[in-house]
C-alpha cells in the first residue's frame, strides 16, 4: 500500500543560537521544527539536522536565509531590540525584551506605545506630525524628518540606559515607558 508522505517539519529560525540558552531552545524545537540556528558572534554548530549560520543581522544574507528557508515563526534571543512602530516592536515587548523605539509618522497618543518591557521611544516634536496613523513609506510633505532627524549616535546612546533599567528592575506591566521628545 502507498502511504501518504510524511509532512515536512515547519522552519523556525532562533537567533543567538550560539549561546547557552540558543542551544537549549534549538534542542527543545528539533524534533518538531526544522530549525535554522543564526548567530552573530560564530556559526552554532549543533548537528547534522540544524542548519546553523554566522550572520551579520544588518547584511543582505540575513534576509536571503528568509527566502531560503522559509520560517513560519522566529525566536529572538536578543537582549534588546531597536526599530521602528512596528508589529515586531509589540511582538518584542509583549515577550519582555527591552526596546528603543523611533516614532517617526506615528504618534504614543495613538495608543500603540511600546508595553511590557522597559522601553525608550525617540520621537521629534514636529508640527507635521503625526501624518499616518499606523506608518508610511512616504512623506506627504517629501522630507521624512521625523525620522532622519534622529542620529544614529542619538540610537546607539539610547541602548545604554534601557538595557542598564532592564537589568536592573524586570518589567511591570503597561505605561512602564520612557519617552524622550526633543
């Protein structure tokens, strides 16, 4: 008799991998998932049937593995996580992990501030804003300041004192947010 072929074990893709806990979670997934292990500090080597890779997380090949392997889901093991209003920002905060957050054509007064994890959002007051209630790609008036005005070194300094409070004091719930407009 033909048996029906057995269904391929859905991806899931775990950053920080490399580390001691990556590992942990990758040997609780592999006999369910197809795992693909990424890290930035060395390729995790954990046996034949995790495709593990070293990456740099700001390169074209993080999202060429995306396209390779297709994850249903993703596990980041991040100490911290920076970007914009976003769903992965809320995706981040509601597992606890600490965020940086650039409002740029959004607003908090929407209701969509960052929640469950110490936070810090940059926003700059300008008088067009906000112009979109969930984010564009495009600015009505063609200059995008909202959030070009934000330097990178205004980021990075950021980070320091959100993972110090993370490290610190564990999260307590909504409106645990720090917010600095300038």
């Amino acid at each position: 008799p033909c048996w029906p072929a057995k269904p391929a074990r859905p991806a899931v893709m775990v950053t920080g991998a490399g580390g001691a806990l990556g590992q942990h979670v990758v040997r609780r997934l592999r006999r369910d998932y197809q795992v693909i292990a990424v890290d930035f500090r060395h390729k995790p080597e954990l046996g034949g049937d995790v495709h593990g890779y070293k990456v740099d997380f700001n390169k074209r090949e993080f999202e060429d593995l995306f396209r390779r392997h297709k994850p249903v889901g993703v596990i980041h093991l991040g100490r911290i996580l920076v970007s914009g209003d976003t769903g992965v920002m809320h995706m981040a905060t509601g597992v606890g992990t600490p965020v940086v957050a650039l409002f740029g054509p959004t607003v908090g007064d929407f209701g969509f501030l960052p929640y469950r994890a110490r936070s810090l959002v940059l926003q700059r007051a300008l008088d067009c804003r906000p112009c979109s209630t969930h984010g564009s790609s495009h600015c009505p008036l063609g200059h995008h300041r909202c959030l070009d005005d934000i330097a990178p070194d205004e980021v990075a300094a950021a980070v320091v004192p959100v993972l110090a409070t993370a490290a610190v004091r564990p999260p307590v719930g909504p409106g645990d947010v720090l917010e600095i407009a300038v």
